[in-house]
C-alpha cells in the first residue's frame, strides 16, 4: 500500500509541475523593472518628419483675413474620411507627393518632405514674409492623416489615427488595450519608414533603456508587432482571448492520472 501511495504522489507531483511551470513569472509580464522609485530624467524633444504620402493641413493667419485667405485651401461640407473634421465640414489638405513636395498657393511648389510640421510652418511663413504678402503671418500645420498600427498579442489590434502627433509605445499599447498575457515583453518589434528606407527596432519594455530608444516615440505609419511567447504558441490557439485548449489539456491530464491510480489500485487488491 506504501509503494501505491508513493507511487500516486510521485504523480500528482509531477502534475503539479507541469502545470505551474506553464504559469508566467513576473519577470515575463512587468514592465520597466529596473526602474528607480521616484526617478526624473530629462525629455527628449521629438517631433515626427514628414514622409511622402502624408496628408497635412495648413492654415495661414493674420490680422487681416482678406490677406491671409489667398494662402488657405476653402472648407468644404460633408463628412471625409481621414480628415480634421469642423462639425460636419472638414479642411481640404496637402498630399505629399512621392518626390515629397506640396503646391502651396500663392508660393507654388514647396519641397516638404523630412521637415517636422514646426519646421514646415516656419519655412511657410519666411517664404510669405520675404514676399511681401503678409507682415506678421501666423502659419499651422498638422497631420490630417497621423497614423500607427499595432498588431499580435494585444487585446484590440488594429490601426488608430492619432490627434496629436506626440505618441510613445506605450499610448500605443493603450490604444490596442494592452498586451494579453501571452506577449512577450522583450521582443517588441517597430517597424518604421524613414527616408525611403524600412527601419526595424526590437525592444524590451522590461527595460528603463526604452525611454532611450529611437522608436519610444513613435512616427507617422509606424507598425508595432507584440510576437507571442512559447506558451501561446504551443497553444496554438486562433483567438488570443480563447483558454479552451488549456482546460481541455489540463481536463485530459485529470482523467489520464484518474485513469491510471484506478488501475493501479484494482491491480493491487486482486493481488
């Protein structure tokens, strides 16, 4: 009878281990854990570049609006889409061309591509100065069309447009409704469109070195990808909100262990 209940806790032990070590550490699931408590670093100024393909819009101002009108584009009504919308009208915006240059009016074609939107304004306005057009313009431009993707193991993937161009990774992960528990935390990948080139950045958001990272704050289209740790890949499951393969396997190893004390229990009384 001893070696039966040796033998049935060697195997309810091995159960156990198999089944905690599929559980995620806290190392695997927290964020910036190196961090110091009640820390300060400086900011980084950052400002996204424009890129061909992006929809801007430009609005020029001044004290006197006949002089300032000649330099905007007219409002129209109805409703677009991707626009800035003004109740049910929205402003009609610059499309960056492939060789990365608007025409602007009044000053014709401007090249505008790998200028951030405060560089691009304060280019507009000298032209407009130098011109004569206007003394004192005041000149805004923003993104019409700002826009960043996260895909893979977070609870709401998709393509979001942001309002305000000033988005880090973690807006991002936000945006997407966090990570599942299934994403790793060190092997997020961005991917990233810059001067004709695609740029590829993997990062650990386990680390403080993020903040650091070229990619912390994120630019105009770019793509962030949360790869899947072991445990979901082994799942193998379609939907990342989906735990029925887990119980069926844990169900199954219930039975399996059940099945085999039984047996081992009928052999040892007809002995």
């Amino acid at each position: 009878m001893k070696k039966i209940v040796f033998f049935i806790g060697a195997i309810l032990a091995l159960f156990s281990i198999a089944v905690f070590s599929s559980c995620k550490s806290a190392r695997d699931v927290l964020y910036i854990q190196d961090i110091e408590k009640n820390s300060s670093a400086q900011l980084k100024l950052f400002e996204s570049e424009i890129q061909p393909g992006d929809m801007l819009s430009i609005t020029v101002n001044a004290q006197n609006n006949e002089l300032a009108a000649p330099f905007n584009l007219s409002v129209i009504s109805g409703i677009g889409t991707d626009r800035r919308h003004l109740g049910t009208q929205y402003l009609q915006g610059y499309l960056v061309s492939a060789k990365g240059t608007i025409n602007f009016p009044i000053l014709g074609e401007l090249s505008v591509a790998g200028n951030t939107t405060s560089q691009l304004s304060e280019k507009i306005k000298e032209e407009i100065i130098r011109g004569n057009f206007i003394k004192d313009p005041v000149v805004v431009t923003t993104y019409q069309n700002f826009k960043i993707s996260v895909l893979g193991e977070v609870n709401k993937p998709g393509s979001f447009n942001i309002a305000n161009e000033r988005v880090t990774l973690f807006d991002a992960l936000g945006l997407a409704g966090d990570m599942t528990i299934y994403g790793r935390r060190d092997n997020v990948v961005v991917i990233r469109e810059h001067n004709g080139q695609r740029q590829i950045f993997v990062q650990d958001l386990r680390s403080k070195d993020i903040f650091n990272s070229p990619c912390y704050y994120l630019a105009q289209n770019d793509v962030v990808i949360i790869n899947p740790n072991k445990t979901k890949i082994q799942m193998g499951a379609i939907n990342q909100n989906n735990n029925v393969g887990v119980w069926v396997s844990l169900v199954g190893s219930v039975t399996s262990i059940s099945t085999l004390i039984m047996t081992v229990v009928r052999n040892s009384q007809s002995k």
